[in-house]
C-alpha cells in the first residue's frame, strides 16, 4: 500500500520534532501536526521561559551582595510587565527556529488539531491523511484537583502571562515546578508560601538534599507549609483569594498556583479508533520499541509517563527516528545516570541513586558531604551553604550519586553524569585534580566520610 506519509507525529514538541527532523534527514517522508504552539510544554510554557523567570528572580539578591564587592547602586525596581514581554519576544523568535528546523528538515508542517481516525489515517482541517506509521507525541497538561473554587486557581500554562505580579501568592505542589515557582515569586518580591500535602516535598530525592532546600528556602522568607492542603476556594467582593485549609485555617491570597502533577494529553485524539490502550495510570502503554498495541502507532515523552524530562523525550524521539529509519544507528534509550536540576534557589543539580536508593538496592554505602559558604557569597552578609554529596559503593569504590545544592548546581552536575555513566570510582574523583577556586573542586575533594568506613 502507498501512504501519504512513512511517518506522520503528531506533537511538535521535543520529542516531536526530534523524531520528526531526524527521519526526514534519514530519508523518510514525514508529516508533523501541532495545535498549539512550535516546541512544546518546555519551549513555551515550562523549562524556557520558567529559566528566564528564575533568572530575573535572582537579581535581588545580585544587588545585595554587590555591596560587599564595593558596589553603591540605587533602589532598584523590577518591572514584571517588562520580563513577561521580553520572556514573549524570546518565545517567538524559539517558535522561529523550530519552523525552519522542520521546514528546512524536509518536515510537512501542518498546524491544527491532529485526530486519529483509524490505525493508519489521520484527520486534521478537514483533510484526511494516511502514514505507515503515526507517532503520538502531544505531551502532557498541568491539572488542577476537583475541590470548589477550582476555577479561580492558575497553574504553570497561565503564570507565564499574568499581567501583573500577585502580591501574594499560594503554591501548592511538592515537586519541581511548585518548589521552582515558589522561589520565582518569592525572589521577585511577592508574599510567598509554598503549601504541600506531604511530609516533605520532591519526593524521590535525596534526603539530604530535601532537607537542607528546606533551611534555605526558609532563610529566603518563603512560607512552607507541609502536610497541608486547599479543600476550597472563594473568590471575595475585592478580587482577592479565600483558601480553606485541610486544618480548618484560611488564608487570604491574590492568586493560588497549582503545580500537583501533569496528565496526558490526549484530549479528542481518537484512540478509540484504535488498539491503543492505556496503562493503570492513564499514560499511555508502550514496549520497550515505543510501540503501542496498535503495530502502526507509537509513542513517547510525557504520554507514555516514564520520565518526563524534555532531554529524555527528545533521546526518545532519536532512537525511534533511527530504529524505523536508519536502524545500523539504533541505539535504545538509557534511563539509567540520568542527571537533574531543579532551578530552585538555590539549585538542585543531581544524578544517580539517592542514599536510600542505593541502601535500598543491596549496597554497602559510603557517604561523602559537604556544607560550606560559597566563596561568591564570603564578602557578603548572606547565610547561604551549599551542599554537596557523594554517594559510594563500598565494595566497589564506584560512585553511585552524586548530588547538590548551590550556585550553577546543574551546570556541575552536568559533567559528572558523564562521570557516572562512565563507571567512575571514588579514587578517581580522589586523581582527579579540581579547578581552583570553584564550587566544582568540593566534589574531588571530599575526603572524609560521614556514613560508613
């Protein structure tokens, strides 16, 4: 049978448009559909422009400290308005970029809402295309719980647009984007607390890192509030937020940002045309090729629900562009090593097994760690410590984790993942001589263990 397409995507995202360009590069004919906008959660509504928010969260406490380097500036002013338009112009010109990687890809680019008819044809505007094969790469959308009042909370879609800063704000989430969000507007000046219904929030990492975010955040005046939760919301005669607690109490705020976990998206995408099903948690299922149990049909990134990073969506998108298309390439995706950052203030940078993790696995553990003042930071009345870890087998001397908090933690993480994924031993990091002075050198200077030996 002759098809209109070898591979048609739908979701330019960047698993998407990883898949999508690399197939066509190696040869394939390929269609992608997007209904919203070029690039994705991460390009327009998550990693992007949530960095440049960070960014021009930090500049408060830049101005601080430059008075221990001898700087006199004025008052400073921040202008949200301001951020938010140049955050905008930015999109676009990314929202650019990612039209002529396609375009220039050989990429049929179709905009507008994609809907599976049947395990080889797709419908978008009206017209009715077929593809050997259609991968299924929409992502994931944030959701808000069903309590009363729902409809006057935002979450991360809306925050990027507010036309002014709140003065105070709820957030409520304990993973990455609340915490994230908590110290964007928490740095740039509104009354901040940060509400999470567990014990502690970023589940999943280190304890130590878990709790010492928790002693900076709190340094940094952000209200933490855990094994809390919102059971309702009323909107008052003055525009300002009601908050009902799970302990009775009320808090008054001008504006409640839900970051409680993202879904799927798979709104009216047809897959009851289909023979794809969804697993127990409503992503949907997959084998190991990305194949779902419709033959034609594949999926990644957010929809499938393994680890939803955008670096590893677009690791996902390369190895199904060269499995279906230049399989001499193939290589599958590696989950393990795979390194973090959580742009928090300070940063989170991490990769590897957690302590627990690696005691829960069997190993005989050694920990390294350190707590010290950034040397940025010695000149200046800040209480800010950094702490950096190393988590080693015992019987092996290989490295296991490593994991920090401070200035430019993913930057440094970054390079000991390739560590990592390497096999490195302490001893190595011990050979290893360290770039002085930096923050970096901590981590192959870290002598004496605090659990075990």
């Amino acid at each position: 049978m002759t098809y209109d397409f070898d591979l048609f995507v739908i979701g330019a995202g960047s698993g998407g448009v990883r898949a999508a360009r690399f197939a066509a590069g190696f040869g394939a004919k390929v269609a992608v559909a997007e209904s919203r906008y070029l690039g994705g959660t991460c390009v327009n509504v998550g990693c992007v422009p949530k960095k440049l928010l960070v960014y021009g969260s930090h500049f408060a406490d830049d101005f601080e400290q430059a008075e221990g380097f001898g700087w006199t500036a004025g008052k400073a002013q921040f202008d949200w308005e301001k951020l938010i338009s140049n955050k905008n112009r930015e999109i676009e010109r990314l929202n650019g970029i990612y039209r002529k990687l396609l375009i220039n890809s050989g990429v049929t680019l179709l905009e507008g809402h994609a809907r599976l008819t049947d395990a080889h044809h797709v419908e978008i505007n009206g017209q009715r295309f077929s593809a050997e094969r259609i991968l299924i790469a929409t992502g994931g959308w944030p959701q808000i719980p069903d309590i009363p009042g729902r409809e006057h909370a935002i979450t991360s879609n809306e925050a990027f647009f507010l036309e002014q800063l709140p003065k105070r704000v709820l957030v409520v989430g304990g993973g990455y984007i609340a915490v994230e969000f908590a110290g964007i507007f928490n740095g740039l000046g509104a009354d901040t607390s940060l509400l999470y219904r567990g014990d502690l929030f970023l589940r999943g990492f280190d304890k130590s890192v878990r709790t010492h975010l928790v002693q900076e955040l709190t340094k940094r005046g952000l209200q933490l509030e855990f094994n809390t939760d919102i059971v309702q919301i009323d909107k008052q005669s003055d525009g300002s937020l009601l908050a009902t607690l799970n302990d009775g109490r009320q808090l008054e705020t001008d504006s409640i940002f839900y970051a409680t976990g993202r879904r799927p998206m798979l709104d009216n995408l047809g897959l009851e045309n289909t023979r794809v099903e969804l697993n127990e948690k409503g992503y949907i299922d997959v084998n190991d090729n990305f194949e779902t149990r419709e033959p034609s049909i594949l999926a990644l990134g957010d929809v499938i629900g393994r680890v939803q990073l955008t670096p590893v969506a677009t690791a996902e998108g390369m190895a199904v562009a060269r499995r279906l298309f230049k399989p001499e390439e193939y290589r599958p995706v590696d989950y393990r090593h795979i390194p973090t950052a959580v742009f928090s203030q300070p940063n989170i940078g991490t990769v590897g097994l957690t302590e627990e993790q690696a005691l829960e696995n069997g190993h005989n553990v050694t920990v390294f760690e350190s707590r010290f003042k950034p040397m940025k930071l010695t000149l200046t009345d800040s209480s800010e410590q950094t702490l950096m870890k190393l988590v080693v087998d015992a019987v092996t001397d290989r490295v296991l984790g490593a994991h920090m908090v401070g200035p430019d933690a993913g930057d440094i993480i970054q390079g000991l993942a390739i560590a990592l994924k390497a096999g490195a031993t302490k001893r190595l990091f011990d050979e290893t001589i360290g770039v002085h002075p930096t923050s970096a050198e901590e981590f192959v200077t870290l002598r004496t263990p605090v659990l075990g030996r």
